[in-house]
C-alpha cells in the first residue's frame, strides 16, 4: 500500500503514515499515482524535495542569477553560482574577483544565451 500523500510504502495495517504522519487513505487508481506523486513533490518545500528520491529539481531562474551575475561586475563575483548550486567555483569567483572579471563575464554571455546550468546540469528556468 502506498499513501497518497507523500508515496511511502506502507503495510495493510497502517492507520497512519510513519513518514508524513497523515491519516492513510485509499490510494489513487495505478495509472494517475505517478501524476499524483509528481504534484504532491511540487506542493512540497523545497528542502522536502531534493530528501525525497526521483523528486524534481528546485528551480533556478535565469533572471536572478543574471542580477547576481551583474553583482559580480561590483565585487561581489560568484553570488550566481552559490545560487545554482556550484559552491566551489562560487567561493573561487568570490576570493578572485571573478577570475579576474573574465569569469564573470563569461558567466554572464553563458547566462544571457541560456548555456548555463546548474549544478545538476539542468538549464535556468
């Protein structure tokens, strides 16, 4: 048996779910339980979501690492990929300056030309 709520596997004898702590219910027909799942996931915080196994990526906006990109330009190099999730190139362009403002810049070409991706290698939304 599966709950509905946050797809664990349960026993017949369940009342409650030992991982989301509802109340189990009948659970959706076969073919709509994928779907189900997914629009649980997506209801979901985003910390919840990258616990869970096969959950969708948190999204990561072009438009804000662009903002953070262009920070880059006043010293503050790097923000954007803390954002995306690249925290060791993140604190490299922090202690460089953007290597140098040549990082930066050709982040920011990356960026405007939807080349650049996340840490998980999925493009900015």
């Amino acid at each position: 048996m599966i709950c509905k709520h946050c797809g664990a596997n349960l026993t017949p004898e369940d009342k409650m779910c030992s991982y989301c702590r509802c109340a189990v219910d009948i659970e959706p027909p076969p073919m709509q339980m994928q779907q189900f799942q997914q629009q649980q996931l997506r209801a979901m915080p985003g910390n919840y979501q990258r616990m869970m196994p096969g959950a969708p990526a948190v999204p990561r906006y072009k438009t804000s690492a662009l903002v953070l990109c262009l920070l880059g330009f006043l010293g503050l190099g790097g923000l954007h990929r803390f954002y995306s999730g690249k925290i060791g190139t993140g604190l490299l362009w922090l202690c460089t300056g953007g290597l140098f403002g040549i990082g930066t810049f050709v982040d920011l070409l990356l960026i405007l030309l939807n080349s650049f991706n996340d840490k998980d290698g999925n493009p900015l939304q």
